[in-house]
C-alpha cells in the first residue's frame, strides 16, 4: 500500500507539473524572444514586411492609415502600444484575447476576433519594422 502511495503521489506530481508549464507558457504569450528595435529603421527589413502584410492577409483588416476597416487603423500603433503588447496580439492572439484587457477591449470594439496567422518570431521583426517605418514617416510628415 505505502508503494501505491507513493505512485499515486508521484503521478500526481507529475501532472501538476504538466498543467503548471502549460500555464505558465500561456501566461507568457506577451514576452517577446525576439529583441526590441532601437535605432535607424532596417529598410530591407520593412520592405520585407511590408511585403508579409501583403501576402499574409494584414491588410484585409488592417489599414496602414487610422482608418478602421475589419480591425482598427495601425497608424501609430508602434507609440500606443508597447513591443511587448504588439509581439503578444501578432503572434499569439488567442492568448492575448483570453487575458489581455486591451485585447479584450478592442474585441468589443471590433466584434471580430485577430486571426492568428502563425506569425514566426522573424515574420514579427519584420511586421513590426514596417509599422516602425510608417510611424516615422507619418512623424516626419506631421508639423
């Protein structure tokens, strides 16, 4: 009997263990592994973003502009939102619908969930370098 015990307390353990990772790996869906840009924008980089908003389907919900369309405008979405934040809704939305409050606020506003598109920590470099180099230019453009 003190075998089975200890069977069942091991088992047990094993499997808090497994629901504590999958918590936490869910928990962390807004931590980038990928490095916030600083600096001069990469043109070759947000050319190749551009490119991947294009080909992956951004732009039928998104417009470069304050515009709404299906989601909301992304003008300026680099200096209203942190990387961290954009890193989270871009590569894993479903997390950040379930816990993110802004998320969650913008899914009432917009009543249309973020498709994930299985963006690649690379893929997002390269997205978030596109939306760098729209915000500049529309701050260079401002008075």
């Amino acid at each position: 009997m003190h075998i089975r015990t200890k069977a069942v307390f091991l088992t047990l353990c094993m499997l808090a263990t497994a629901a504590c990772s999958a918590t936490d790996t869910a928990g962390e869906a807004a931590v980038p592994s990928v490095q916030e840009p600083t600096g001069p924008i990469d043109v070759e980089l947000a050319a190749q973003g551009q490119e991947l908003f294009q080909t992956r389907g951004c732009v039928l919900c998104h417009k470069v502009t304050e515009e709404r369309l299906v989601g909301p405008g992304l003008a300026g979405i680099t200096e209203r939102r942190t990387f961290a934040w954009t890193y989270g809704m871009i590569t894993n939305p479903d997390s950040m619908l379930a816990e993110d409050a802004t998320a969650k606020e913008l899914l009432g506003q917009y009543f249309t969930p973020m498709a994930n598109q299985d963006i690649k920590d690379n893929e997002f470099r390269m997205l978030y370098e596109y939306m760098r180099s729209l915000d500049e230019s529309r701050s260079e453009d401002s008075p």
